[in-house]
C-alpha cells in the first residue's frame, strides 16, 4: 500500500504538490521511516536467527532466501534515504527540480521491483517454512519481540 503511494507520488513528482498528493508521500515516508525498519527487525532479529537453527532438508532453500532478502534489506538502505531526502524536500518546497523528480522517481521505481519480489519470497518460501517448522513456542517468542517493538501487546497461541 505504501510504496503504491510512493509509485503515486513519483508519476506526478514533477507537478506542485497537491494535498491528496501531500498527505500519500507524508504517511508512506513516515511508514518507511518508523515501520519498515520494525519489520526487517522482526525478520532478522527474531525470525531469520530461529530458522538458522533448524535441522531439517527443508531449510537448505530457505536458508539461501533469507540470505537474499537480508541484502535486500541492505541494498534499501541508500534508496529510503534518497526516498527519505528528496520526499521531504517536495513536502517543504511543494514542487521538486527536474532532476530531484526524476532522482525520485528512479529511487521508488527500484524500491518497488526489488519489493515485489522481495515479498513474493518472504510468503511463498521463507513464512510458509517458518510456519510449518518452528515450535509454538519460537512463534510465541517471536510474536513477543514483534509486539515488544511496536509497544503493544502480544498475540500468543499462534499455529
């Protein structure tokens, strides 16, 4: 949903900015910014460390998966921040350069492809495998640490 706001934002980027266009880019920076960095931490924090430790054959596939979607996670980086940088610049200034608007358009263009396929792994073959495998009570763990991150109260019990 968010970086769907971000593709929104980036095809008029070069257009003053509107409210409708104002409010999108404000809560997809602010979701990139506080809760996609919670997310990768539920990931490779809570997550990938358990499954590191199962001994199974099914593994071996997820293992390299969750090697892949940690560098996603690295090659972002550089991306938000340029997302980050030039976004706020739009909200500031209402209107962007030719060359930040298609700076930004490239950035979230990139974020957008490296994410489909990023989230075509995590619930095709990494969660799938998590789900199946890991005891109930790494999940409840996991939904601890994942609740502990966001300040709110667990979910325990899942299956």
């Amino acid at each position: 949903m968010f970086m769907g706001a971000l593709l929104s934002v980036a095809d008029v980027s070069d257009e003053p900015l509107d409210d409708e266009t104002r409010h999108a880019l404000e809560l997809a920076l602010r979701y990139f910014r506080e809760a996609a960095p919670k997310h990768t931490a539920d990931e490779e924090e809570s997550l990938f460390p358990r499954l590191r430790q199962l001994q199974s054959s099914e593994m071996k596939d997820a293992l390299a998966q969750m090697d892949a979607l940690e560098q996603d996670h690295r090659w972002a980086e550089p991306l938000h921040a340029v997302v980050e940088k030039i976004g706020n610049c739009y909200l500031e200034a209402g209107m962007l350069s030719s060359a930040d608007a298609q700076e930004f358009r490239e950035a979230v263009e990139q974020l957008a492809t490296m994410y489909k396929r990023h989230i075509e792994i995590e619930d095709r073959r990494v969660f799938p495998v998590a789900a199946r495998l890991l005891p109930k009570e790494a999940k409840d763990e996991i939904s601890q640490e994942m609740a502990s991150r966001r300040n709110i109260k667990p979910v325990v019990g899942l299956k």
